[in-house]
C-alpha cells in the first residue's frame, strides 16, 4: 500500500493554500440541525510560539467560518494529547466534534484515537506531521480525513541551501527539537541533503521551546569539549531555539569567547511575522519562513464536508528564504552580512 508522506512538498498532489479562500458554510452533520454552529477541535502540542500563533489563526478562521472552536494544549506531553482527544470522542453525541484538527505531539501520530474519531464520524485532520496510517484511514473512512503541513523536508532543504551560501567548509552548532519528533527528523534529512558536503554538523537536542535550547546549549557550553571544537555557524530548527542559544551565549563570563560565538551567523526557522524581524535586525543572518496550517486547515474542512469536496491527502503551505537565496548569495559574496553582537535587548 502507498504510504502518504507529508514531509516533503515534492509530492504528487501538493497544493500551496493561502488563508481567506473558504466561503462561510454550515456543516451538515447527520443528526444534527444545518442552523447549528459547526464544532472544530483543534489540539496543539505545546504552547510555544508557533503553536501559540497557530491557536491566534484559528481563532480568527473559526470567527470567520461561524465554527464554534475548542482548543487544547497537550504540553508535548502525547497521554495527555490521547486522553484529552479520547474524552472528545467518547463524549454524549450530542457534544461530539464534526472535525478534530490535531498536531500531534508522538511520532505515532495517535493512530488509534484517530481510529476511534473517523468510527465516531469525527473527521480527523492532522497538522504538520508525517503520519503512517493516513493512506488506510482515508480508504475505510466515511468522513473527512487529510493532513495540512509545512513541507518539513523541504524547509530543512532550504536551511542547508542556506549553510552553504556562508560555509564551503566548517563546522556548525545545530540546535534541534527531540529526537523522536518526525519534524524534527525531516527537517534534519532536508538539512544534510542540501548542505556541502564539508560542513560538518555538531547537533544539540532540545524541547521546542526558547528556554529548552537555553537550558541545553548552557548545559553544553560548560563541558570541555565545547572549547575543543571550533564553530563556524549555528543553526536551529526554530527561531525559539536559535534564540535560546545567544542567550546562553550572551551569559558566558569569559568576554573572549562570549564576543567569539556572538560573531557568528544564526540561522532560524519560523513565520514570517517572527523571523523577518530578527533578521532585519542582524539577530539571525537568515531564516527559512513557513506558514500556519491551522487555518487552511479549518477552511479545507468546511469545504470538504459542506460541500463534499475530496481534498488531497496532504496539502502544503508555504515555505521560503528570507533573504531570498540570489539575495542573500550576494550579500554573503560582497561581506555585507553583519551579525548582531551585542546582547538582545
């Protein structure tokens, strides 16, 4: 059976959305009156500042939509994502979801409660993530069931694009999420797909979350075999972690060595209303832009159950450089590139 893989945006059926295309539609579920508001979940992982502007947009496109929305942060903690999405689906029909909108917290994917969602007539929406069972589910399915996400190998694609513009050759801080995360790891594949082959990667794990990096790049620095190495860049998977990481920087008591990391380029990963800014700034010399899924995600599931419309297993929104890569190709030529040194403010 072919597996629908939501890592990379090379994929047959990708499709770039922008917010603002759905119309206003009722959701006609079974049993329920058309005069009703729709019910939408949407279960974030954590409470970082992605997913915090994740929650921000669909707020905004279930105002849009007429969706009464229900949120729930699981704290990257996958029990109590389960738990949480099981009592939903457990609940008396009458307090039941049309659609549960997930971004799953597990590698997994919750493969059995997005079972037990579709056998309850939920449709089942998942977000910013690459998960095995989609294929399947979609074939037994009686309602709605696709994915919405960043293309995660290609951001990571983009990244390494981006390390190469700076470095022929050297070595590079790397700070990204959990080792079990999927973006995580696609991000990572992207990264090394697309970076010189003389770059090498010295790679520190962390939470999603700018006080998590702080925490494990702190914890690094006080090793010995931080001062062994030379570093040429550093690199994160988020804009949060690569922000963790001059703050650890900025803390160092030996001026030398403070000045030393603080001179190098930080690259980021982030939307656009995050990352542009802390480029502009000289804070990151560059960053690779993504968009929110949460809510194309809640138009694409008006439309496929007030309308009937089939939607791709997957659809992909967008992603890209900032600088743009011709743009920052040149800057990094004629040495315009000049990194903030000084503490953040």
């Amino acid at each position: 059976m072919r597996r629908v893989r939501c890592g990379s945006s090379t994929a047959s059926n990708r499709l770039l959305l922008q917010a603002g295309r759905a119309d206003t539609l009722p959701i006609l579920r079974p049993g329920v009156s058309h005069k009703m508001k729709p019910r939408i979940v949407v279960s974030l992982s954590n409470d970082n500042k992605y997913q915090h502007e994740q929650a921000i947009v669909a707020k905004t496109a279930a105002a849009r939509l007429g969706i009464e929305l229900k949120l729930f942060h699981a704290g990257d903690d996958v029990l109590t994502q389960s738990q949480q999405l099981l009592n939903v689906i457990q609940s008396a029909i009458s307090e039941r979801p049309d659609a549960i909108i997930v971004e799953p917290v597990s590698g997994a994917g919750l493969q059995r409660v997005a079972q037990a969602a579709v056998a309850a007539r939920i449709a089942w929406i998942v977000s910013n993530f690459n998960v095995e069972y989609l294929s399947e589910l979609r074939g037994a399915a009686t309602v709605p069931v696709f994915a919405v996400s960043q293309g995660q190998s290609d951001i990571g694609l983009t990244q390494g694009r981006q390390m190469g513009l700076f470095l022929s050759a050297g070595t590079v801080l790397y700070i990204e999420g959990p080792a079990t995360s999927a973006v995580s790891i696609q991000r990572r594949l992207g990264m090394e797909s697309s970076k010189p082959r003389n770059v090498k990667i010295r790679a520190l794990h962390s939470r999603w979350s700018e006080e998590s990096a702080h925490q494990s790049v702190a914890a690094w620095l006080r090793l010995a075999t931080s001062r062994a190495e030379h570093f040429d860049l550093v690199a994160a998977q988020t804009h949060e972690l690569a922000l963790g990481a001059r703050q650890a920087f900025e803390e160092l008591e030996e001026p030398q060595q403070r000045a030393r990391w603080l001179g190098l380029p930080f690259m980021g990963i982030g939307i656009e209303s995050q990352v542009r800014p802390l480029v502009d700034r000289g804070i990151l010399a560059s960053g690779v832009i993504t968009s929110t899924t949460m809510d194309v995600a809640l138009e694409l599931a008006v439309r496929a159950m007030s309308r009937k419309e089939v939607m791709p297993a997957c659809t992909f929104v967008k992603t890209s450089s900032y600088p743009e890569l011709e743009v920052l190709a040149l800057k990094t030529q004629r040495g315009t590139m000049v990194p903030a040194s000084a503490p953040r403010s």
